[in-house]
C-alpha cells in the first residue's frame, strides 16, 4: 500500500492530503494559511508548505508528492535562483492596461487566440510580466527565470538552485500566455512581452516525474489547481466543473483544442493530455463573505435567510463586480445593486441577489462553453461555497440542469494526490478512484432571473 501526498497551494492556504495510492483512501491532511493580498513573497508559501506537511504527519512514509497550485501568478528569479519581486498572483488587475497593448501589438484577439488559444487578459503571466518590464525596469533587468508557483514549489522541493531544473506541465503552461499546447513554447511572445527571453521551466507529459526530493520522494510534475481539480474528481470528456472559491470557475474536459477570438474561454490544457477551456470570474465565494459580513451573519445563516426570498429577489440584483472583473474583461468595474425598492429592501433578499449574481455570472460561463462547441453531460459543483444550500438550489435552477454536489473535500489537492500517484506507477493511465456521497440536486429552471440579470449587468458596464 505505497501513499501518495497531494498539494494545493491555493490563493488563501496550503493543504496536502496523504492517500493510498492504489484506491485514494485518505489518510491524513493538514493545512495551514497564506498571507492576504495580490502580491506575496514565495517564501510564505513554501512556510505554510511546511507547516501544512508537519500538520498532516509528515512525509516519512510517503513514496510520491505531486504540487497543485494557483495559476497565472508571475515568480520572477535572478540568475542565483533568488526572488527578485513579490509574486503577483491571478488576481492582480495592474497589468490590465498591459495585457490590452500586448493584445493589439500582436495583432489583436484572432491572433493571440490562434497562437495560443486564449487572448491575454490581466491575470496571465506574460501581462504581468509586460508591466514588469514597463513599470519596474531595474526589476526586469535582474529577471533570469520565471516560473508560476506550483513550478516554483516543485523546484524548491527537489532542494536545487540550478534554475535549469525547472519544471511544469501543459496546464499551467497553457494560462501563461506564452505556451501553446500545439507548438510549445512562443519565445515571440515572451520578446514582445519583456524584451527578452528568460529561463523557463521545461514542460512535462501529464506523469513525467519532475525528479526527486534530496530524502528520494519521486516528484509529479504538478498541475494548475483547475486542472488538478478535475482529476481529483475524475472528470471526463463532457464534464463541467462549476467551483465558487476566491475565484469562480466553469470549465470542461474536451478532446479538442479551443480558440475563442473574443477572449471569454480560455484555451487551456488540463492534467491528462487533453484540453481544459475554462472561463474565470475574479467575483465569488467574497462576495459571499462580504455580504454575510454587512448583514452580520454566518455564510450558513446567509444561505438560510436567502432561501426566504423568491426567486428572482422581485427584482433586486447584485452585479457582483466587486474587485473589477475577469469575465467579462472588465477590470475597472464596480458591483452595483438595482431594483431597490422599499419592499426590496430586506436582508433576504440582499442574501438572495448576492447568491443569484455570482451564479449568474458563473451560468454565463457555462453558456460561453457551450458556444465553443462543448457538450454537456454532468455538471459538478464544487468549492467552499457548494456546502451552502442555497448555493446548491439556485445553481441547478440557473443552470438549468441537475447539479452533481461531491462531498466536501480538497479537490486539489486530491488531483495532485492522484497524478503523484500516476507518476509512481508510469501506467498508461490514472488509476481510478471513487467518490463516495455525490448528491445530485435538481430544480425548476429560472430563465427569468437571468434575463433580469443580464440588463442589470448591461447597465451595469454601460456606466463604468
């Protein structure tokens, strides 16, 4: 019975799960916290790693790891191996502005979609590195490397310097902006992008091991935590994965490669050879929080005060464009509330509109999927915010389907568990592991409160 450790170095916290290779029985997990903000110092995250392993029993018994982590986030290093910069993660929009000029200069969104498959928007990598060479100079002179943070992870597990021993995989890869899953690496871009072309990690197949720990723990080459998210859940070809964390996500595993010109999918890889179109929303699971926060409740008593109202909250909505916005391109764009009339004007349904807001910005996700030829068979829900009820219920009415709920769990972190896993036994495949408890919820479609929605949100951009 070897074990497997699986990592998932997400915006918020480290956890690392130990399973059993062979069926995925859990053994142990621990976690432990990353500091707050859009710009971070690695080195706290390779802190909460080791806190979280030490949490978790440690790794004396464990014959593989494999690193899941969040995507996008630039990690600048010098030639000595040394962080030159904090690392800008997948939610700093101040390289909007730059992603926009990258845009036109290669010749607008076709061409970006064609070489890449996605058009750069605020969180890709070569975005942030663009603004890296425009506005701190002096910072991009010094720039050797750069990595995203489960290459940087990997890296500092394999206990070198040598920044040759960088590595990745396709899905990670893919939201740099400057990989393409057909023709590799794009140096044109990088050199559009920062003037030069620094280090990069070499790009692994799906269970290539990265190499070993200096204690001889074979090492997975790691994933992006959307894509190690659905292997943990062992999605397959016409699967969505709808997830409500910091960020909202809707993406499916599709046999074929995407290529949306006006930017809302993104044309990425996923864990196993495949391709992973996902659309992102910057607004989720906080603006929960931060309406659980004024109407001073618990994220459980917003979900049962919000299941007093009516569909559609009789006309209220809540654009939740709280910290500007990925999907739509907008970053500059603020949250707005309609249809406040005196009756409208109750803790329920505020509770009510800010759950439907984040869920129709998610079901539009799930529609621009489909407009880029993706089927439809199962849709999962998934995140911390798939625990609430009201979540649950009004997401299959929105989505107009029924909605499979897994049991709460670190998806992530599961997924890494499994490519390590893989890794360990260089099969052809996955071995497969079962999730016990999935519930399926069903209820009655609202296209009302989407329509309505949707001319909020219209008037919503028309004034930013």
């Amino acid at each position: 019975m070897p074990l497997v450790a699986g990592i998932d170095s997400s915006t918020q916290s480290c956890k690392v799960v130990i399973r059993d290779a062979d069926d995925g029985t859990l053994i142990r997990s621990g976690r432990a916290p990353h500091p707050p903000g859009t710009e971070v110092d690695p080195r706290h995250w390779e802190t909460a790693l080791a806190k979280a392993i030490e949490a978790a029993g440690g790794l004396h018994d464990v014959a593989a790891i494999s690193v899941g982590a969040q995507q996008h986030g630039m990690v600048a290093l010098d030639e000595s191996g040394e962080v030159v910069r904090p690392a800008l993660l997948w939610n700093d929009t101040r390289s909007a502005a730059a992603a926009a000029t990258l845009t036109q200069e290669f010749g607008g969104p076709s061409a970006w979609a064609h070489a890449v498959g996605s058009v750069p928007v605020a969180s890709f990598t070569i975005s942030k590195l663009r603004w890296l060479a425009e506005t701190e100079p002096e910072n991009a002179a010094r720039l050797a490397a750069v990595c995203l943070p489960h290459d940087w992870l990997t890296w500092r597990l394999g206990g070198t310097a040598d920044l040759g021993a960088l590595r990745t995989d396709r899905s990670d890869a893919s939201g740099t902006g400057y990989w393409s899953a057909s023709t590799g690496y794009r140096e044109d871009l990088l050199e559009l992008a920062v003037r030069r072309v620094p280090e990069l990690p070499q790009v692994l197949a799906p269970h290539q091991p990265a190499g070993t720990t200096p204690g001889g723990l074979l090492l997975g080459p790691g994933a992006g935590d959307n894509a190690a998210s659905a292997l943990g859940l062992g999605a397959r070809a016409g699967d969505v994965i709808v997830s409500i964390g910091t960020s909202g996500v809707a993406c499916a595993i599709s046999t074929t490669p995407t290529g949306d010109e006006t930017g809302t999918v993104a044309g990425f890889a996923d864990a196993t050879g495949h391709y992973l179109p996902l659309v992102a929303t910057i607004n989720a699971a906080q603006v929960l929080e931060a309406t659980a926060q004024l109407l001073e409740l618990t994220l459980d008593g917003l979900s049962t005060l919000a299941l007093r109202a009516p569909p559609g909250s009789d006309g209220l909505v809540l654009v939740p464009y709280f910290e500007g916005e990925r999907t739509p391109n907008k970053p500059n764009a603020t949250g707005a509330l309609h249809g406040m009339r005196l009756d409208t004007t109750t803790p329920a349904h505020l509770a009510r509109a800010a759950i439907e807001g984040v869920l129709c910005g998610l079901a539009d996700a799930v529609d621009a999927l489909v407009v880029q030829g993706i089927t439809i068979q199962r849709v999962f829900l998934i995140g911390g915010a798939a625990r609430s009820p009201a979540v649950r219920e009004i997401a299959a009415a929105l989505l107009d389907r029924p909605v499979l709920v897994p049991p709460p769990g670190e998806y992530a972190a599961d997924g890494a568990a499994r490519q390590a896993a893989w890794t360990l036994s260089g099969g052809s495949e996955p071995a497969p592991w079962s999730i016990p408890g999935t519930s399926v919820i069903h209820a009655q479609a609202q296209p009302a409160v989407r329509a309505r929605y949707a001319e909020a949100r219209e008037l919503t951009l028309s004034r930013e």
